[in-house]
C-alpha cells in the first residue's frame, strides 16, 4: 500500500510520538506501506521543523530535526511534483499531497481540514484520505 503523509502527519509519527500511530510508524518502517513523498514535502516538513515552538517539541521528544529530517530520507520514497490533478484544494500548500496521492492511487493521511472536505470527490477518483491510519 501506498501512503501519501501531510506534514502534521509526519510530525505525529516522529516528533509527538503518538500512539495512534504507533502501527503505522512499525509498517512505514518495516516497508509494509510505501511513503511517498516529493522535494516540495520535504522542505515543508524542514520549514515547520525550524519554527521557533518545535524547538521545545523537538527537546521534549528527544528528538532534533536533522534526525527527523533523515527518518524521511531514509523512509520516504520522493518523487518528482504529480500533475495537477482536478480537483482543487483551498489551501494552495496543501495541494502537493492531494496531487501525488491522485497520481499514485495512494491513500492521503491528512488533519488539514481543507484537505477532509475533498474526501468525496477524492474517493472518486479512488484516493482514500483520513485524519488516520
């Protein structure tokens, strides 16, 4: 199975340490599901990871961003952005994530509640989105 993660996705497996996700994180990591991801997610993901109040996130999990940012690399396979696809986010920064789930036929795990309202017109186009695994 192939899983497209939002960036507050990622950060609920390698930062916050959630245990709703705890299932997800061993099949990511056993290659049982296939992350897939573009250049464009990953500097999302080091953007937020440098904001000022993940400093104290990164301290509490005993993690760092450089640690987090090589868990993607080494777990994420990226590929190059996907085709628009038709349907269109409200949020532009969102839309990465939309696009490669559509053009993979992945399932989109995502809390952006302008990506939820899309989960409809995404079934459609058999793309499964949750706010969870």
């Amino acid at each position: 199975m192939k899983v497209v993660l939002d960036t507050n996705i990622v950060l609920d497996l390698f930062v916050f340490k959630d245990k709703a996700v705890d299932a997800l994180k061993a099949a990511i990591e056993s290659r049982e599901v296939e992350w897939i991801a573009t250049g464009a997610m990953r500097e999302e993901l080091a953007c937020v990871l440098a904001y000022e109040p993940m400093a104290a996130r990164l301290a509490t999990a005993q993690e760092s961003a450089t640690r987090v940012l090589e868990i993607f690399d080494t777990h994420a396979m990226v590929f190059k952005p996907a085709t628009p696809c038709l349907h269109k986010c409200r949020d532009e920064d969102d839309q990465k994530f939309i696009d490669l789930a559509v053009a993979h036929g992945a399932r989109l795990l995502s809390k952006d509640k302008a990506v939820l309202a899309l989960r409809r017109k995404l079934a459609a186009l058999a793309v499964e989105v949750s706010a969870r695994p």
